[in-house]
C-alpha cells in the first residue's frame, strides 16, 4: 500500500523501519524531530516537506507525534493532511491523545472524505524496532479489520477497545497505572540508596514479592547498573500523559487523588533535574530522588 507517515521518532523509526520491511511504499515528513532516516531512505522511503504532501497518494496515513495539539496541528493546520487527504483514505493515530481531541479530529476527518482509527501503542522503542508492539484501536469493527495487515506489520497483540476515542481512553488509563507504578517503585528504591540496602538485594526481594512484575523489570537495569535503556520514556512525556490523564478523569469526575500525587512528583523531578529535565528517561528519578 502507499502509506504515508508523520512522526518518525523512537517508536515512529521502528514503526516506519517495518512498514517498508514489508513492502509498503511509505512517504515521511521530513522534520527536526525526527530520528535520523538515512536507513529508510536506502529502504525506499520518500521525504516530503508538509503534511499535505504525506498525504496526497496515500491510502493509509499514519500519525506518531507527542499528543493532541500536534496531531490537530498536522491535521487541521496550514498545508496538513486534510488538504491533501484521498476520498477513502485511513488516518490511525498512534499518538497519545485526550479522547475528546480525538473525536473531533475523527469528525474532520470523516468530513474530509476519510477514515479514522486512534490505535496508540504499549511497550517500548525496542518492540517498535522489532515489530511487536501493543496496540489499542477505537474505531469501527469492519474499518480494524480491514487495516490489520498494515498493524500486523510492527504490531504483536491488537485489541479492539471500542468506538471512535476508546483507543486512546485505554491508553492514559494503561500509562497511568504503568508510570504509577515505576514512580512508586523509583522513589521505593532512591530511599533503599539512602538507607543502605544494596540494590541487587532490593531487587530480588521485590521480584520475589508484591513488587514482581514488568515495572520492576524496566526499572531494574538503572537500579543495578544506572542504565536506563529498560525504559526509555522521558519526563517530559510522562508528565504530558499524567496530565492527560488527570483532564480525562475530572471530564469524567472520575477519582484522582493517586493521579495528582504522581503527577506533582514527576514535575518536582522535571524542574530538579535542571534545565534538560524533560528530558531525562524516567528510570533517572532513582538517581534524582536518591542523592
């Protein structure tokens, strides 16, 4: 298929790398952001200058930038993809997005002659790389299963989570619980620095315990070695998503007591962590919080 694509990060690289490993034909939108394509330009991919062009040709359009202003930016905005978008053609947007955001850009979308999916992904830069990431899909049944072949392609579990928005809902929800998770775990482990537990023994009594599990895992190769490559997730992204997810549940007047605490301790490690902050990988806040 023709497929063009916007965002060509962590995860968007390993996404683009598969698409064209499969032998789609893939235009990409050369931007400041993007990871070095080199290798994807030897694969055959194109470069293009605007979201307009990405879009003019392609069948299936998909989007991985930071969360819901650049996605409406790239779609809605000057030279984006809905001036260029095809009768028929599909938009997925794999970014994380506020569900409301995303029924609107829906909506426009469908307006502009097009399809829409919100498939936003689970696990890391490593399993984009490989083709096995998790993806969560809003939208119709008919319109998932006739793009599964294009997910199939850099993704190992799909699941249908419901309508137009759903996809996306699933997401903060997952990525609240995950960053939770690892937060309560960084902080368990700065303190264990602070009172001389060794970090090997730390890890195995959590392992064998209540604290078992895959946020243990990622969070492990910085506790024993500061190597922060078993989550490569910033900040910065995490303090967005929080955020994110803390607007979805006062839309929802949903409980959010646990949501706020995370949140400020994210932003107090952000601004502790000078002024590239943002930045640092998650797995850092044992460091910051450690001493």
């Amino acid at each position: 298929m023709n497929i063009g694509m916007i965002g060509i990060g962590l995860m968007g690289h390993g996404i683009a790398s598969n698409l064209v490993k499969h032998g789609h034909a893939l235009t990409v939108l050369d931007h400041p952001g993007n990871q070095p394509l080199d290798a994807l330009r030897a694969a055959g991919a194109v470069a293009v200058s605007s979201a307009r062009e990405v879009a003019q040709g392609a069948q299936v359009v998909i989007l991985v930038v930071t969360g819901s202003p650049q996605v409406e930016a790239v779609l809605t905005g000057p030279a984006g993809v809905l001036e260029g978008l095809q009768p028929g053609a599909v938009v997925i947007d794999c970014s994380t997005s506020l569900p409301g955001s995303t029924r609107r850009m829906a909506q426009a979308v469908q307006e502009a002659g097009g399809r829409f999916l919100d498939a936003p992904m689970t696990r890391t830069p490593k399993e984009a790389a490989e083709g096995r990431l998790n993806l969560l899909v809003g939208g119709e049944t008919a319109l998932l299963e006739e793009m599964k072949p294009v997910l199939a392609c850099y993704a190992e579990n799909v699941t249908h989570v419901g309508p137009v928005g759903a996809g996306h809902g699933m997401k903060l929800l997952h990525n609240y619980v995950s960053l939770g998770m690892v937060t309560l775990l960084a902080e368990a482990a700065a303190c264990a620095s602070r009172q001389g537990v060794a970090p090997a023994a730390f890890v195995e009594v959590l392992a064998k315990g209540g604290g078992g599990g895959i946020a243990l895992e990622r969070l492990k190769p910085y506790v024993l070695a500061r190597d922060p490559s078993g989550l490569k997730f910033s900040l910065g992204n995490a303090v967005k998503d929080l955020s994110y997810y803390r607007e979805m549940a006062a839309q929802a007047g949903a409980q959010d007591d646990i949501a706020q605490a995370v949140l400020g301790a994210l932003e107090a490690a952000v601004e502790a962590g000078s002024v590239d902050g943002a930045r640092r990988w998650v797995p850092e806040l044992v460091e910051l919080w450690g001493g």
